[in-house]
C-alpha cells in the first residue's frame, strides 16, 4: 500500500532529514517580505528624490503578465485547499499558504501601482521585484520538491510545479518587454522627428500620447493639485513640465480666477518650482528647518524637558493601548474560569487602564505638558514672520498683496499642525498598528497577522484612492464657497454702490446663483464621502469578519480562549482609527505643506533695503541735500529717474513740478529711502544715505503723503503715532498748528473720535490736516511733502498752507505739488520730464527762461485763470507734442492773476533777470549749487517780506 503522502510525520522526516524544512518556511517568509521592504523602499526613494521615468510602450503588456503571475498565486493556493477538502483536513501548510497570500497582496500592490494613471511611473521598484521573484521562485520550488518524495508525485504537485514554472515564465517575459520597450524608446529617439510624428498615429503611440495628456490635465488644475507627493513629484520633474506649466497658464487666464484660486495655484507652482530646484524631497524638507528655532524651544530647558515628558507620555499611550484590549480579554477568560483570575480584580485593573488611557488621564497630562510647547512655538512663528514683513523693502511691499501676506502670516499654524500630525498621530499610530500586527500574529498564529496587514494595505489603497477621485470635486466645491464669499463681501462692501445703482435686485440674484451652486458643489462631495466611508468600512468589516472566523475556529480547537476572541474585537475596534487617519494624513500634510511654503517664501526673501555693516547715524547739520547723478529703475528695467543732479540748502523749499508720471515721487522715496538709487547718490549733510543708519534718517524725515493712511483709531492715537511719548497737550499743540485742533474739538467725541478704517470717516482735508499735524509733532529736521494739499478746497488750502508754513519753517522742504501759489513761492523749482531734469531755478528765472516752466505757466495764467467761482482749471494740459503736460493748477485769485500777469509783461522784470535766466536752465551740479545758492541768497532777501519760503502768503505778497 501507497503511502500518504501529506503524512505530517513522513514530510517532517524527509524534510528535516535534508535540513530543509526549516529553511523552506523561512524563506516563505522572507520571499514576500524581502519584495515588499525591496518595493516600498525604492518606490518611497523614487518619489523622495523625484525621479521619473519615460512613458513605456510595453507596459500594458506588463500589467497583463503581472496578473497572470498573480492569478498563478492563487491557482497554487486553491490548489491547496481542493487537496485539502479532498484529505477533509485543515491545510497543515501553513507557511506555504501566507506565502502565497503575501506574494497575492505585495504583487497586487504591484499591479495597483502599474495601473494607476501616472505617464512617467518609475520603473525599477517593479523590475526589481520581478527579479527578486525569479531568484526565490526557484528556490523556493526547488526546496520544496526536494523535500518531497519523487515516487510522492501527484496530480496536484504536477499542477503546482507546472504554475510556478508558468509563473516563472511570465516574469521572464516580462523582463523581456520592459528591455524591448526600452530599446525601441531609444532606437525612436534616434529617428528622425518627421518618423516620430508618424509612429504616433499608432495605437500605442496614442495611448502614450493619452496617458500624457492626462498628467497634462492634471498639472493643468494646477493650484492645490499636489495632494499626492507622487503627482507632486512627477509633474516636477516631467520633461514637459515647463510646457505643462504654461498650458496651465493659459488654461487658467482662460476662466477668470477666485483669488482663492490665484492663490491656491501660486502657491502650488511656487512648491513645484522649489521642489525642481533642490531636486528632492530631502533637501526640499531642509529647507523648512528655517523655522527650527521657532519649533524647537532653543536655550529653553524646561520646555525641552516638557517635550521629552511628552514623547515618554506617547510610548505609555502605546502600551496602555496595548494593555487595554488585553485586560478586556483577561476578565473574560477569568469570567468562564478559564485562567482561574479574580474576575474583580481585572475589572479593577481594567477600568484603571481606562482610566490612564482616557481623556482625564495620559492624554490631558501629554496636552498639560504640551500647551506651553505649543503656544511658544505659534507665538515664535508668528512674531518672527510679523516682524521679518515689516522689515522687508518696499520692493517686496509693493509686489505681494497685503491679503496675501496676512494670509501667510498665519499660516504659521500650518507648521505646528504638520508637527502635530506627524509627533503625536502619525508616529504613536504607526507603533500601535506594529503592535496589534506582532501581538496578533503571536496569540492567533501568521494568518491573523496576515488578515490584519492585508485589511490595512487594502484599505489605504482605497482610501488614497477614493480621497484622490474626490479631489476635483473638492477643489471645485472649495472654488464655489470661496465664490459665494467673494460675491457676499462685495456685495455688503459696496452697499453704496449697489444701492446708488438700483441693483439690490441684481445682488440678491448673484448670490442665491452662488450659494445654490456651491450647495450642489457640496451635496456632491458630501455624497462622494459617504460613499467612500461605506467602502472603506466594508473593507474593514471583512478583515474584521475574516479574523473573527479564524479566532472562532482556533476558539472551538481549543488553540486560544474567548477571552482572546474579546481581545482581537476590542484591538480591531481600535485599529480604525489609525488606519482612518493615515487614509488622510496625506491630503492634510500636503494642505499644510502649501501654506507652510507660503510663509516660507517670505521668510527667505531678505529685504533690499538694509544697514550697511557698521553703519553710523545720520549727523544732521542744517539739511544741505544733493542728487548726483542719480539714476533709478523699480525693476532694473525701465528707467524712471535719469541722471538727476540738484541741491539744496538748509532750509531751503523745493518743488518738483512735472507731468504725472514723470517721477516726482519717485524722488520723494529715494529721498527718505524707500529706495536705493541704481546709480548716483543722494548726500545729507555730506553723508551717503546708503551709509547712514536708516532709522536715523527716516528719524529726521517728517513726510505728508498725497493720501495720508490712519489706523482705525481715535484721532489722539493717531497723531500721537508720530511720537509715542507725546503727552496730550503736546498732540493739541501740533493739532493747533495743523489747524485742525478746533475741527477735532467739534467731533462727537472729540480727539476720542475713532477715523474709521484707513481714516474713512474724515473728509479729505481733515486727513491731511491730521497728517500734517503728526508731521508737526515728529519735529523733523527736514519735511517732504507730496502733493499735501492735493484733495482740499481753496478755502482749506489756505489753512493747510498755514499748517505747512509753521511745519516747513527753516526746515529742508521739498514738495511736489500743482498749485501755482505753492510752486511760485518755492526758493527752488525743479521741472521733471520723462524722469529728466529739464530745467530748474526761481519762480521769475524759469519765467525769464522761457522753458517748459514759463510755457506752462503763461497757459495758466493766460489761458486759464481761477474762475470767478473758485473753480479751478484742467489738471493736465495737452502739449504739442501729445504728451502729457505738467501739471499745474491756476489756483490764483484773479486780482492775483492780473498782477502776475502785469509782472510777466513788465520789461524790468525781465532784464533784471535776464542775467541769471542763463545759469537756471539744466545747471549742471556745480553751477546747480551757485544757482542754489543765489536762490537761497534771493529767498533769503525774500524772506524778510516773506516769513517762509513756502507758504509766504501769496495773497499778501502779490
Ligand atoms: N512701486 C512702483 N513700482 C513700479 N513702478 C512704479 C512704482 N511707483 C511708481 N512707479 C512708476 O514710476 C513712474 C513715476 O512714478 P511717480 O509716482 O514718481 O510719478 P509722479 O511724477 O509722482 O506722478 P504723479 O504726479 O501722478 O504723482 C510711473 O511711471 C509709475 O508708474
């Protein structure tokens, strides 16, 4: 009679007698594992440091070879239960079906990993495994027929060595056309591009061509596409990235923008672009340890102790989580007199653990101990970027939106929730989830370790994958409640508008279109979830129901106790959680990685504008300023200042007169350092203002803006802005002088009237009464005044002009108005055209010069006096040439105007300043400063009539 074969006491010895059992169940081990480790490895280095690889022609080809292995895995396997139904006994190969269940799920990954729609997938992980299955595979048989009897040979084995060597076969194959593949790609690239236009008419060609076009219309959503670090990664680094980028571009310009969108796209191009240049992962993440001292509690002991008593709060969460399922089936067990334990006692100790592991328990201690931590590093983030803004230059002011910065700034958070996400969930879920596998594996055997690492790798790939699926329909539900925001805000913003316009109709339209649209945007994504969580729960029930079964079978074999049956419900119960977070902890790490980048941006971006080493302060001595050849350009490409040169005496006035445009400001900010010049200089006092400390010198500037900016203040904090120690009466002095003190008086509550936002609430001329007022109180040595009196009626001008006679007195002055009795009165007036200097002298020297000056003048006296109604003339006058005139206004009266005019017809006049018509136009530096110079000596005699250059009283004078 035949033996059995499957005798247990016969393979034992046959096998042992060769030595090779044991090593044949190790390797059945090894075998999956070493591809899966060898897989996830490479894959994981591949998206780290970015690499892609080209489309591949035979990849379909592969993925059909990746199944066949697949299915031959589980032709073995079913081959091992028929024989085993057959015998009408349990399956005593027990390393050989894990095995194969193993090499089911590792290459079933695999092949989810092939299939998923990524042109430029990374080959090497897959040809390695392949490889890795070509060297095992025929060990693995070898042993295991060896350890067989020849004369044994059934049906059955013939089946199983036949698959393998099927098997065997189908990774050779596949082999094979993944180097065919990648030699007709390189035999292609050789032809010529008339052929490769052609080869792509073919069906494989198209299917490359499709398969791009979808990372193509992926890079195309662009913002907030980088949910995934692998798309990340590989539309970084595709070859057609730049061109991705600009179809993005234009796809974009195409639908008009959110700023929410705008935003979200920047950001997300601003991460590709960086994550291009540093090449990975690695160094990409390097570059977030900027914000390191910020995070950690540098020079801090107790705050460091308190992280160290937090990690160790972390481990004794681990293993009271461990404890706690445990316990449950100790009382069981104790309860059916299995262990012969006082039930009692393990309630006791149960409801302990509970205890430790709730809420009021480890968990506010971690939280007690961390809040300190936490708040030390939301306050270093936020203090740290606030103040890095605020000394960034102009240049960086001017080119990002104050939203924009707002938004970054607070996105500060973001960092600490990446930590948080990774410290306390991500790490302390990962060891639980390696625990419940080791414990498992050890009390119910390999199968259950196996159930529970199967249920987790099927149920994270559904999730990203569900998660994924839904991104467009979140993105675009995110657009709709931005949308609807946007369209309320502009709505209740611009009440005066809508009502003045009759439109609160039209609005009511708007917005119930946006709120109807971003409701069914959400119904959609809502659904979506719900259907995604029921998947996922599905799959967790069957890897719940699957351990169940197998835990019940080795209960009724009397291999384990009920009360390890309650245990693996309660761990699996608590393996959710985990398992739901690690679902999402991607598309919330890349969420915050976006934001983070944000404030990144920023904190790299050094300003332009800085104290040079040692710079000392300004030594202010009376406020002799020269320009000297000073050029300057905002974005080293336009040139808006050409070779300016001027100077100007202490307390001398000098206004800058010139087309819009023309550069006049431009001056004004280089002057208070707003700017550096690009070539030439400016000298205070004889010093380089590049080489003066720059708070010394903004500390002896005193500027009125054309639209002066309050805070949404009382009017007292306002002023007193200028000088924080003020006292009262000191803002009431400067307020007086400003002659607005009287006005404020009459404010419902007097200086404690708050302006509203950005001085909302005040009228034009109350604003730059007020901005002048704090001018007044700074006491600056020199004052820049730009265009000051710009919004105000004739009326309030006169008071304003005797706000700025008292500001102005003996102080440098420089101004850039359109007033002529401002501009005629100034010791000095400089004509800018174009960003050049084109002339520059007296008031009666330019007349006399018959320059750019007196032709505008004479229009304005001539042409277009004040009318009787106080109505001023054209702001701008149309010159010959077609440019735009400077800009002068006739604000003279016209008893004024007539004798201006008999001034400018009066012959004397003109020969007594015939002489000096010759030095004013376009004085170089030198002839400049003796022009100056007699200007300053010619105001100075003015003077005597005229108690300030500037305000002088026209009225009174002319
Ligand atoms: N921050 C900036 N960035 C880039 N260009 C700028 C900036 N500020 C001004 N410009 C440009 O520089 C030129 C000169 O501007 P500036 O404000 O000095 O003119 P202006 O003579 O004072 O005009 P206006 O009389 O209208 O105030 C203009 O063409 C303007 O568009």
């Amino acid at each position: 009679m035949m033996a059995d074969p499957y005798d247990d006491v016969e393979m034992a010895r046959l096998a042992s007698g060769l030595g090779m059992k044991p090593a044949l169940t190790s390797l059945h081990y090894v075998y999956p594992m070493a591809v899966f480790f060898f897989y996830a490895i490479s894959s994981a280095i591949a998206v780290c440091t970015l690499q892609t690889d080209k489309p591949h022609s035979r990849r379909r080809v592969i993925v059909w070879l990746l199944m066949f292995s697949i299915l031959s895995y589980l032709a073995q396997l079913l081959n091992i239960v028929c024989r085993s139904i057959g015998r009408r006994e349990v399956p005593s190969e027990q390393d050989t079906i894990i095995s194969l269940l193993s090499c089911i799920l590792v290459f079933g990954v695999e092949l989810a990993g092939l299939t998923a729609d990524s042109s430029n997938l990374v080959w090497h992980p897959y040809i390695g495994s392949f490889v890795m299955a070509l060297v095992f595979e025929p060990i693995l048989e070898t042993l295991s027929i060896l350890g067989r009897s020849p004369e044994l040979l059934a049906f059955s084995e013939l089946f199983d060595i036949s698959t393998v060597a099927a098997r065997y076969f189908a990774f050779i194959m596949a082999l094979g056309f993944y180097s065919e593949g990648i030699w007709s790609a390189k035999r292609e690239k050789g032809n010529d591009s008339e052929r490769q236009s052609l080869l792509k008419m073919n069906g494989e060609a198209n299917v490359e061509a499709s398969e791009t076009s979808a990372t193509q219309t992926e890079g195309q959503s662009g913002y907030g596409s980088t949910t995934s670090g692998t798309s990340t990664s590989e539309n970084a680094t595709s070859e057609n990235s730049s061109s991705d980028n600009s179809t993005s571009e234009t796809s974009n310009a195409k639908k008009v923008e959110s700023p929410w969108e705008r935003r979200q796209r920047k950001a997300s191009e601003q991460m590709e672009k960086r994550l291009r240049e540093k090449g990975n992962y690695i160094k990409y993440a390097k570059s977030f340890l900027v914000f390191l001292p910020y995070v950690w509690p540098v020079n801090n002991r107790p705050l460091q102790t308190r992280i160290f008593l937090v990690g160790c709060c972390l481990l004794t969460m681990n293993f009271i989580n461990f404890l706690v399922p445990r316990q449950l089936g100790i009382i069981v067990d104790s309860l059916n007199g299995v262990n012969g334990k006082n039930p009692w006692t393990g309630v006791a100790i149960f409801a302990g653990l509970k205890l430790i592991a709730s809420e009021a328990g480890l968990s506010l201690l971690r939280q007690w101990l961390w809040v300190p931590v936490e708040f030390y590093s939301f306050e270093a983030i936020s203090t740290a970027a606030y103040s890095h803004v605020l000394n960034l230059s102009s240049d960086f002011h001017d080119a990002k939106s104050s939203s924009d910065i707002m938004m970054a700034i607070q996105s500060g958070q973001s960092i600490s929730n990446m930590l948080d996400s990774i410290c306390f969930q991500a790490i302390p879920m990962l060891i639980d989830f390696n625990v419940a596998f080791i414990y498992l594996s050890i009390t119910f055997g390999p199968y259950e370790g196996f159930i529970t690492v199967a249920t987790a790798s099927i149920f994270l790939f559904i999730a990203t994958r569900m998660i994924s699926s839904l991104k467009t329909a979140r993105r675009s539900e995110v657009s709709a409640y931005f949308e609807e925001h946007y369209v309320r805000q502009a709505g209740i913003q611009g009440w005066t508008t809508v009502t003045t316009f009759n439109q609160i109709g039209h609005e009511e339209q708007r917005y119930s279109t946006a709120v109807k649209n971003r409701v069914d945007k959400s119904k959609k994504v809502y659904l979506g979830y719900i259907l995604a969580y029921a998947f996922q729960y599905l799959v967790l029930l069957s890897g719940l129901l699957a351990g169940a079964f197998l835990a019940v079978f080795q209960v009724t074999h009397s291999k384990v106790t009920p009360g390890d049956f309650t245990m693996l419900l309660t761990y699996w119960a608590q393996l959710v959680a985990p398992l739901t977070f690690f679902a999402n902890l991607g598309k919330t790490l890349s969420r915050d990685l976006i934001q983070a980048e944000q404030l990144l941006e920023i904190m790299q971006t050094k300003p332009t504008i800085v104290n040079k080493e040692g710079a000392l302060p300004l030594e202010f001595n009376g406020g002799h300023v020269r320009f000297d050849k000073v050029c300057f350009s905002y974005d080293n490409k336009k040139d808006i200042l050409k070779d300016i040169s001027f100077t100007a005496t202490p307390g001398m006035t000098i206004a800058f007169v010139g087309a819009t445009g023309a550069g006049k400001s431009t001056i004004l900010k280089l002057l208070d350092r707003f700017y550096d010049v690009t070539s030439g200089s400016i000298q205070i006092d004889g010093q380089d203002i590049r080489d003066v400390d720059l708070f010394s010198l903004r500390g002896q500037i005193g500027v009125v803006p054309q639209a002066p900016i309050l805070f949404d203040d009382t009017v007292m904090n306002n002023v007193r802005y200028a000088k924080l120690t003020a006292t009262d009466e000191e803002v009431h002095e400067a307020c007086k002088a400003a002659s607005i003190h009287e006005q404020i008086m009459g404010f419902t509550d007097g200086y404690h009237t708050r302006v509203g936002e950005r001085g909302l609430k005040l009228s034009g001329g109350e604003l730059q009464r007020v901005a002048i007022a704090r001018a007044i109180l700074k006491r600056p040595a020199m004052v820049l005044l730009d265009e000051a009196t710009s919004a105000v009626d004739t009326e309030t001008e006169q008071k304003i002009q005797e706000a700025l006679r008292t500001l102005c007195d003996g102080r440098t002055t420089f101004i850039v108005a359109h007033r002529l009795s401002t501009i005629m009165n100034a010791d000095r007036i400089v004509v800018i055209m174009g960003g050049e200097l084109v002339e520059q002298g007296s008031h009666e020297e330019l007349i006399v010069a018959k320059g750019k000056y007196a032709e505008l003048w004479s229009k304005q006296i001539f042409v277009k006096p004040k009318d009787k109604d106080g109505v001023e003339g054209d702001k701008t006058t149309a010159t010959k040439e077609g440019q735009k005139a400077p800009t002068i206004v006739n604000d003279l009266s016209p008893e004024v105007t007539s004798s201006e005019l008999a001034k400018v017809n009066s012959s004397e006049v003109l020969n007594t300043l015939s002489d000096s018509s010759s030095q004013a136009k376009n004085s170089p530096p030198s002839s400049s400063s003796s022009s100056s110079k007699s200007s300053s000596e010619t105001s100075g005699s003015e003077s005597q009539s005229r108690p300030s250059s500037i305000a002088g009283g026209h009225t009174n004078e002319v």
